[in-house]
C-alpha cells in the first residue's frame, strides 16, 4: 500500500513546493523588481511615516477636508478587510434612510451651499473603498473648504484642477481626484 501511495506523496510535496513556495516567491520577486510601488501598497508617506495608501480611501469628517465617497463596509469605514457595498436595493427602506442622512450631514457642514449633491458624495462605492471622487464632487465642498482655511476659493480650486487625474490610458473611465492627496496638498498649502 506504501508502494501506491509513494508517488502520489512525492507529486504531492513537489507541487506544494512549486505552488506554495517558488511561484509566490517568483512573482514577489518580479513584483518589487519591477513595480515595488505598487506591490506594497501604493503607501503615501510623510516623513517615513505611511499616511494612507492612494488605492483605499481614507475617512475625512472634519469639514476643513474634503471628503471621499462613504463607505459601507464593516465595522468601519474603508476597512479592507471586509470590502464591499451595501448591497441595498434602490426601493430598500434603509437606502433611502441612509441618503438622507447623508445629504443632511453634507447641508449641515455647509448650509450656504445651494448646489445640487453630486450623487458619489451620498452614495458608497461597490468596493466601498474608493479612494476617488468625481471633479464635480469636489468642487462643489471647494467652498466650504477654502471658507474654513481661510484661502481664496481659487486657490483652493486650483489645487483640485493640480489633483485631477484624466481617465486611464486616455479612454478609460472618468476623471477623478483622489481625496488624500487632494487634502495632503491643502494642508501644505494651509495648515
């Protein structure tokens, strides 16, 4: 019976050599030599330190920032362990609750603002981890933010156009701005 079950033993620890250890070894090996970046996260630093990755959003309550899409994962926002949407049907009950809570927390930060909503700052992402909004989503807090810092809305209205990213490879999706480096560059530029 040791006979038989000899080569399936030895085929068995071959693969899970090959598997389970050269392969991720190999592509680890590719992907620090080639996109070392990107491979450990995307991390944002300052001073050594890592801020955030430019891939997750970040929460951002203080109205002095702009703030991301909301996120529906758990047991907090923009956990990337637990990524996904809420999964809320378009006539569920807590969906239309949960719009409404936040369209009166975005009013509440500022009542002056009289635009429509642009609709990613009231509704989360399908990972719930986007870290982007739209050009649309930021500009309409651009008053509010540069009100609060004190700068010319210009200022911080040119910070945003610096913060844009155009669509990927020139055709794919929209332009976006990604709310970390956005409000990185708004605390360098007024503390």
């Amino acid at each position: 019976m040791l006979k038989e079950l000899q080569p399936a033993l030895i085929l068995l620890a071959l693969l899970s050599a090959l598997t389970g250890a050269a392969y991720p070894a190999l592509v680890t090996g590719l992907a620090q030599a080639t996109m070392s970046d990107q491979a450990n996260g995307s991390l944002l630093k300052e001073n050594g330190q890592a801020v955030g990755s430019r891939l997750i959003g970040q929460p951002f309550s203080d109205p002095r920032y702009f703030w991301g899409r909301p996120s529906a994962t758990a047991p907090m926002p923009y956990n990337g362990g637990s990524s996904g949407g809420a999964n809320l049907g378009p006539l569920n009950p807590a969906l239309e609750a949960a719009l409404q809570e936040r369209i009166s927390v975005l009013k509440a930060a500022d009542p002056s603002q009289q635009a429509p909503i642009p609709v990613d700052l009231v509704t989360a992402s399908a990972s719930g981890l986007d870290p982007h909004i739209s050009p649309a989503a930021a500009r309409w807090q651009a008053p509010r933010v540069a009100r609060l810092r004190g700068l010319p809305e210009a200022r911080v209205l040119a910070l945003l156009e610096r913060h844009t990213e155009g669509r990927q490879w020139g055709f794919l999706g929209e332009p976006r701005v990604n709310v970390l480096a956005l409000n990185r560059a708004l605390d360098q530029a007024a503390p």
